[in-house]
C-alpha cells in the first residue's frame, strides 16, 4: 500500500454514499503545476483508450478482484493495495445478514477488583435485548460552557440521561435530579412518561430503604420469548426467579397468576431485574403485581404495576444485612424512577441515534443553517417505526433496498414508515423519483441476484466473459443500453425488483455530518453506542470541558467536509487505478493548502488544509512509485513551505532529500538534509536517517568539517548471531524457522527461546515491540492522560485526549505530569501501575492492551527496568508521543536476581533478509544513552561448508 494511504483510509472513514460537492470539485478549473501538466494529459489520454475498450471484457492486463469483483491493473503493487482497501472497508451485506443492531453479544466477564464489593458483571439477556432502554450513561452538563462529566462504565457507577440542561444521575446511595428542562416540548410528556402508567409516588414516602406497601410501574418485556399466553388488562401476575437463563442470571420471569403460575409473559426489565433478583434470592422477597394496560403488537412491552408481597422486618436482620437490604431498596427505587423518565417503547439503537442527534444540535447549532436544524429536528417528530426504519437503512451499505426484502421485528407497518419517511424528506423511492440518475441505476442493479442479471442479460444478446462476476453482469447491461435506451433498462429491473427505496442525499448528508461532529471522526458509529451497552467496550471518566467550538464557523466545516470528499475521491480513484483523477485531486488539494487555515483551528486535524496534505502526501508517494521525482519533489516542497509547525516535516525533509537524490542532485540533496537538522519538527527516526544521509553524502570534497554527532550516529549497537534451521527462505516473505521444540516459529519466538536457554543468560521474556511500553505508560500516565484539560475531550467515546500526538500534551499538564514522574524515579512505579490496573481495567485507553500482559508480568517488567530508566522513557513519550510511539525493539527481556533487583534487556530481532529501519536504530540508541543493556539478534540458517 502507498505510504499515506492507510492514514488517509482511517481519517475518510465510513465512506459516504453521495458526495454533495462532486460535480463542482471536478469541473472547477485547477491550475496545475507546471510539471503536472503533461502527466495529467497523458494519464487522460490513456484513460479515455481504455474506456474505449469493450466494457465487458476483462483485458490482458487487469485481474478481478476477488472481494468487491472490481477490474484492476495486473501490476503487483495495485493488486495489493486494492485488496487492502477493500478488506478495510468491507464487503456489501444485504439485508438479511445481522449487524451490530441485531446481534444477542455476550459480553466478556470483568475481573473483579480488590476494591470494589459490587458486581460489576453485566450481561444480555434474549429475553429482552431490543426492548430495555439505554440507561448507561451520566451526563452533568452546564449549558454556558458545555462543561460534563461523561461516565460509560456499565459498572455499578452512574446511570442516567441528559434532556437540555437537567441533570439525572443515579449511584448507589443517592439519586440527584436536575430541572429536567427538555427543549423540544412535543416530547415531554412522551420522555417523561411514555406508558402512560399511574405511578405510586416514591418521594412522598417516608423512607426510600424499604419498598413494603409501595407501587411501582414498569413493563413486561421479551414478550417474544413469552408462551403465546394472551394479556388481559387487570390480569394478576407474579415475578419468578429466572437463575439458569443463559443470557442473564439475574433475569425474572414474569408468569400468569391466572393460569396458575405456569405461563409466562415475559420478563422485567434487566436494569430493574438486576436488582431486585438479589433481593428475591438473598432476602426471599417476593413480588406480585397486575397487567396496567395491552399494547396492540404482540411484542411490544406492556406496562405492570407491581408490589413487595410481604412486609420486611428489619429489626430481625444483623447491622451489615440491614445496609444490604436498604442500598438494594434504594437502587430498586432508583431503576424504577429512570424507567418513569426514559422510552420503554424505544429499541436501544433508536434511543442512542435520538440522543446523538439531541445532542449535536444543542452544542453545535451555530453549523447548520435553520431549514438543516428543521430537517433534523423533524426525525425526533416521526413514529417509531418511521424512526427505526431509518436507522436502519442508513446503518447498510445499500444505497437501493427492495421493499419484499425489508422486515424487522420491531417495526410494525414498514408501508406507513416508508410513506412518512417519504414526506420527511428522508428516503425516496422507485416511485417517487422521477428523474433517475445513471448511478441510482447502477445501485438498484447490484440489488439484483446472478441470475436476474443473467436473465436481463439474454435479452441483449450479448456475452460476458468465461465465469463472469456481478459487476461484470452490471458493466455489460449499462453498456448495451447506453444510448438512449435506459428507461427500458430501469423498467425491465423494477419488474424483477419491486418497488426499492433508499436514503435521501440530503438525509445522508446531514446525518453523516452528525455522527463526524459527535464522534469528533470517521471512524466510530452508532455502533459505538452499542458496544458500550453490551459491555464490550467500556470507555474511561473524564470530564469533558468545552470552551472552544471545533469549527468555529459554517464555513470552517464546510470546508473540512470538501476536504474530505476530495480525499474520499481520490481513495476511489486509486482503488479504480484512474491516474488522471489521482492527479486532479492532487492539483486540487495543492491548490487549496493554506498556513493560514491550520492555523486557526486549535488542533490543525480539523482544518481543511491538514486533509489536502494528507492527500499531497499520498500524491507524493503515487508520483514516487511512477518514478516522477520531480513532480514529488514540488510537491514536498510545497508541504515544507505551508505547514512550519508539523510533526510530519522529517519525513517530507526526508523523502525531499532521498528524490532529490534520484535525480542526480546530490549537493542539493545534501543541502536539504542539512537544513532539516536545523529544524525543530524533525524528530526521532528521521532525525537519524538525515544525520546519516549527511555523513553518506558529506564525504570530502563536499564536506570537509566532521559533524558533531558523527560518532553518536556511527555508534556501534551490539549484535548476537543465533543459528535455525529454516523453514523458507522466500525474498519477500516474513522468514520461518523450526524452533527448539521443533515447532514451526518466527524469528522473534526463535530468540525467546535461544535467551530463555543457558547460552542466552536464563532471561524471562516477550514480543511485544511498542506494545507493552505503550501499555505501561498508559497504566502509569492514567490520571494525566485524563486530567481536566479544555477543549481536548470533545466526545464521551475517546480513548485519549486530542492532544496526546502534539507538544501540548506535556505543556499542557507539566506541573502534575512532573509530579508523577518524580514519584516514579523515587521508586513508586509498581504501587502505581498496581492501582491503575485494580481501578480501570477494562476500561479502553489507546495504547494499553489488557489482555495480552498480566498484571505480574507488568510489574515484574518495572522491577528490572529500574525508576531512572522508566522515568525517562515515560517523559519521552509524553513529550512527543507521536514520533516514539512507534519502532521500538521487538523482545522486552528482563531476569531477578536473589535480592529481588533485576536487570531488563532490549532486543530487535533481524532475520536473514532484514535491516534496521532508521526509527529502530533511533529507538536502540536512545535505550543505550538511557542505560539500558540494548542489542541487536540477527537469525541466520546454519552455514554449511
């Protein structure tokens, strides 16, 4: 894969179905360089050859690829990196294939820690998987300067919503409550009391530790999972103890009083089930209640007012079950009090998108234009079914879905959501749209099987090639009703199709634009939400403290999302091999590059011209592997002069000086090598590989002064040879060896096995390269990282703060990150990493890995380091996080002695065909001027004489 490219996949995202801005960023006249003039014409030129061909045939030099049945060109290095991007992105699911929405996840055990005596354990019950409400989340916000506390844990910490500027949060002991001030007030009555149910009032009662005598309303849910057993308002019911579902131990069954106990109807919320379940079993409380309403559908929840059976008697129970008994009362009281204020009748996904947009429109209206916040603020006014059909249309790759096709549990009438979605302005269809384009067409031809396309196909007489695939099908038929005849085309589909739908651009649009200022990127989605509610991924606490907007302006983010449609454009244009398409987003996005623009926006990865480098960047290396080095070399150029202040300048001084070289330049090349040691943003791996490009090319009679650094560049690092038997010996692929076991291995298991034996010293150790450094700097840097820093969480789904890549990290924090530092060198790491483990484990926080190394190995890894070695590692990485993160020595060894002081060692593991990168030799020599015992292993296969 092009270098950049990567890079530029993860910050394009979720790639967008329709880009607003195409037409006009592609029929803009661009004024190119002039060494891109000639390139661009030729690439047209061969371009247009190519479409000339027969669309249909495969041609001699392109191969198919296998994963989305695209044409690309037969060269190695396109087929690669097409395949990359394409398992990156992902393959068209249909219809009936689960996503996240759908799937019952069972979420990993937690470990229990020393210091908590609450179960933390959480799980998904399929008794009610889609109907319980999302109460995972606390937020305390302040409207001024949208300042709030953001706690994801699905422990037994906070619970809770935000509507405006009230505030509900629920722990253990107490229940705070805001103004419950909501601004859309169609909504009030519905969020505050969606069912409709006559509530005994829990605040008027004397005490809120004991539940005899008192009312509460809540709902039957899983009704799917029930016995088909009918609902009679009024009917009697009574709560059962569910230990062996399989989903949720806690779960309780909801069972007929009428039909003697032997029917059930369903379940009790999770939330309250949790709960209650330990009062049933721990105090034998029981409970019996009565059916307040039947809803309509057969699945939906229905509401049930319930009741403690028996009076409790606290002066039997001893001093700790007492405090049991009451914080059980309380929490019991507590869940029901959310369930007062929260949607029932809301699946969870459609809870999440509501509060997601809720929440973007109050702390960022001043980016969208009033008929955009009119469109926006219409979805929270359309029926449920309306609202989850949307959802989930837009979470599919689509963009054209068949109506026979579409069928969802929870939506109850998908004729009346598609007509009110239609005059929402949400989706459109076949029937609907008069104007069809050459694309809709395309879309709603993917939507057909092999063998309708085959079918539609025989009409035209015309032959695909030997075992063609589906978009070889879709290329001929375009093809044979190209001129003209199109609407003959699009009638004879809809006969086999049906009438199909899709999202509207502007929905899309807007949606997307949505999700990119909630999740502050392109990568997270609603999905993001969901893995939170099941347990899988739970997210640290930090405070999120607002003063600065991320796009100060409209036209700030209007620009930012261009941006990205031309480096979006430019992805498809790799993928499609259109060369003169790659150059015309290059020629755009060096035209748009402006200091001035990163400039004002805090963090420069939110500007428009932060993108087009990204793009130029990528242009770099697509002219570099065309040998074009003086087109690459302007370009470079143009990135060294427009961005002063980056981090990626030591690789653009590099690569200037390296294309320079190609040339034949080679005082020039010199000269730039020289220049970028002068400049502070030259860093680490590149700092070395310029110092060493200028001892290379300095030699007299260019150079006769020796630079000051010449011995520090040239030091020797140690090598030890290890001999293995190999098992390939294949340039191009990663080396094999049979291991002391005589087990298939790789070098690096090889050299663990050599220093584990008597002939490498005995040491313990692992592979992990930058893995478990970043791991313990993150355990040990935890309440730095997450310190109460302005304007650097924008999101409760973070896992570090913006600035952790840039110098303002350590400015940012210095006084108490030098604190922690100090404790460290006085010999209090392991104290500290114990404490971080027991407190977040878990809990996501980039950079540490909780599963791969075990709190032992950790602190037996910080024993033998030794404080001055770790503190200086730590403030290394907190000074620039972003150069060292990466390159470090693959093997961590480390070895006790009997007075249980220990030694650690470095090791970068070479196989026979490998060489140290320039960041690699950056990493050892840094560890050996840090006191480390540092070295190289090169695995060589036996000589034989």
């Amino acid at each position: 894969m092009l270098t950049g490219r990567e890079s530029m996949i993860r910050l394009i995202g979720k790639r967008r179905r329709f880009l607003p801005n195409r037409q006009s960023i592609l029929s803009d006249p661009v004024q190119l360089p002039s060494g891109l003039v000639k390139v661009v014409n030729e690439a047209e030129k061969s371009s247009a050859e190519r479409s000339d061909k027969f669309v249909g045939s495969s041609g001699s030099d392109k191969v198919t690829c296998p994963v989305c049945g695209n044409k690309v060109r037969g060269e190695e290095h396109m087929i690669n990196s097409h395949l990359d991007a394409c398992l990156t992105r992902g393959t068209k699911r249909k219809l009936s294939q689960q996503t996240l929405l759908q799937f019952n996840f069972c979420p990993r055990s937690k470990a229990q820690s020393d210091v908590t005596n609450l179960d933390d354990s959480k799980s998904n019950p399929t008794c009610h998987d889609k109907e319980i409400t999302d109460l995972s989340r606390v937020d305390i916000e302040e409207t001024n300067n949208i300042t709030y506390v953001s706690s994801l844990c699905l422990d037994n910490v906070s619970l809770g919503y935000i509507y405006g500027s009230g505030e509900i949060s629920v722990t253990e002991d107490r229940i705070m409550r805001g103004d419950s001030t909501i601004n859309d007030d169609r909504n009030v009555n519905f969020l505050l009391n969606p069912s409709g149910i006559e509530v005994f009032d829990i605040d008027s009662a004397n005490s809120d530790d004991d539940i005899s005598g008192k009312l509460f309303g809540t709902f039957i849910v899983g009704r799917r999972f029930s016995e088909e057993e009918e609902l009679h308002t009024g009917d009697n019911i009574y709560l059962c103890r569910d230990p062996e579902n399989v989903k949720d131990p806690n779960a309780i069954k909801v069972l007929s009083a009428d039909s003697g106990y032997s029917k059930v109807l369903g379940y009790i919320p999770r939330e309250l089930a949790e709960h209650a379940s330990k009062l049933m079993d721990t105090f034998g409380i029981s409970f019996e209640g009565r059916i307040i309403s039947v809803p309509e559908h057969s699945r939906a929840v229905a509401p049930i007012q319930i009741w403690c059976q028996e009076k409790i008697s606290f002066s039997e129970l001893e001093g700790e079950k007492i405090q049991v008994l009451q914080s059980l009362c309380r929490l019991v009281i507590n869940a029901v009090k959310l369930h007062e204020r929260s949607p029932l009748g809301l699946v969870k996904y459609q809870q999440n998108f509501c509060l997601l947009l809720q929440e973007v429109l109050r702390t960022t209206p001043h980016v969208f234009t009033h008929d955009e916040k009119t469109f926006l603020e219409k979805f929270i006014s359309l029926s449920n079914d309306s609202q989850r059909l949307f959802i989930r249309l837009y979470t599919r790759k689509g963009p054209w879905f068949r109506m026979s096709n579409i069928s969802y549990a929870e939506i109850l009438d998908k004729q009346i959501a598609v007509k009110e979605l239609s005059e929402a302005g949400y989706v459109c269809s076949t029937e609907t749209t008069s104007d069809l384009h050459k694309d809709d067409l395309e879309g709603i031809l993917n939507i057909l099987s092999v063998g309708e396309l085959q079918e539609l196909l025989s009409v035209t007489n015309k032959k695909c090639s030997h075992n063609p695939r589906k978009q070889e099908f879709i290329s001929s038929l375009l093809s044979a009703y190209r001129d003209g005849s199109s609407l003959l085309l699009y009638k004879m589909v809809l006969e086999k199709t049906g009438s199909c739908i899709r999202v509207t651009s502007e929905a899309d649009s807007l949606i997307w634009r949505v999700e990119r200022l909630f999740f502050c990127n392109g990568e997270q989605d609603l999905s993001a939400f969901l893995l939170v509610d099941l347990g899988i991924v739970k997210y640290p606490t930090y405070n999120c403290i607002i003063t600065d907007q991320m796009f100060s302006s409209r036209n700030d983010l209007l620009s930012y999302e261009e941006a990205l449609e031309v480096a979006q454009i430019m992805d498809e244009s790799l993928e499609e091999d259109d060369s003169s398409m790659v150059l015309r987003c290059i020629a755009i996005s060096l035209s748009r590059i402006s200091s001035n623009d990163a400039k004002a926006i805090q963090f420069s990865c939110f500007s428009a011209s932060w993108v087009y480098s990204k793009v130029v960047l990528l242009g770099v290396s697509f002219l570099e592997s065309e040998r074009r080095y003086t087109d690459a070399i302007d370009l470079l150029k143009h990135l060294l002069l427009n961005f002063a202040k980056d981090r990626r300048r030591g690789y653009w001084t590099l690569r200037l000086s390296i294309d320079l070289e190609h040339l034949g330049l080679v005082n020039e090349s010199l000269s730039v090598a020289e220049s970028g040691l002068d400049d502070p943003w030259v860093r680490a791996g590149s700092r070395i590989s310029l110092q060493r490009r200028v001892l290379r090319l300095g030699r007299p009679p260019r150079r006769w002064k020796v630079p000051s650094y010449s011995e520090s560049v040239k030091r020797k690092i140690p090598e030890v040879h290890v001999q293995g038997r190999p098992l390939n010996c294949k340039t191009g692929s990663k080396s094999r060896f049979y291991g002391e076991d005589g087990e298939q291995c790789g070098v690096e298991q090889l050299a663990l096995q050599y220093y584990a034996g008597e002939d490498g010293g005995g040491w313990h150790g692992v592979h992990s390269e930058s893995g478990i450094w970043l791991t313990i700097f993150g355990l040990l840097m935890w309440d730095v990282i997450f310190s109460d820093v302005p304007n650097v969480f924008l999101s409760r789904f973070q896992t570090s703060p913006l600035d952790l890549d840039t110098d303002y990290f350590y400015e940012a924090r210095k006084s108490i990150m030098e604190q922690l530092l100090s404790k460290i060198q006085e010999g209090m790491a392991e104290e500290i990493l114990i404490t971080s483990w027991e407190s977040h484990f878990g809990t996501s926080c980039r950079g540490v890995n909780w599963n791969r190394h075990s709190l032992t190995e950790l602190r037996a890894v910080v024993t033998c380091i030794g404080s001055r070695c770790l503190t200086t590692i730590c403030r290394h990485l907190a000074q620039d996080y972003r150069s060292w993160s990466s390159g470090m020595p693959d093997l961590l060894l480390w070895r006790f002695h009997s007075d249980y002081s220990g030694e650690a060692k470095l090791v970068e593991v070479k196989g026979p065909r490998d060489r140290l990168s320039e960041q690699q030799r950056a990493w050892l020599l840094f560890f050996m001027d840090s006191g480390f015992n540092a070295e190289v292993c090169r695995v060589n296969p036996p000589v034989y004489k």
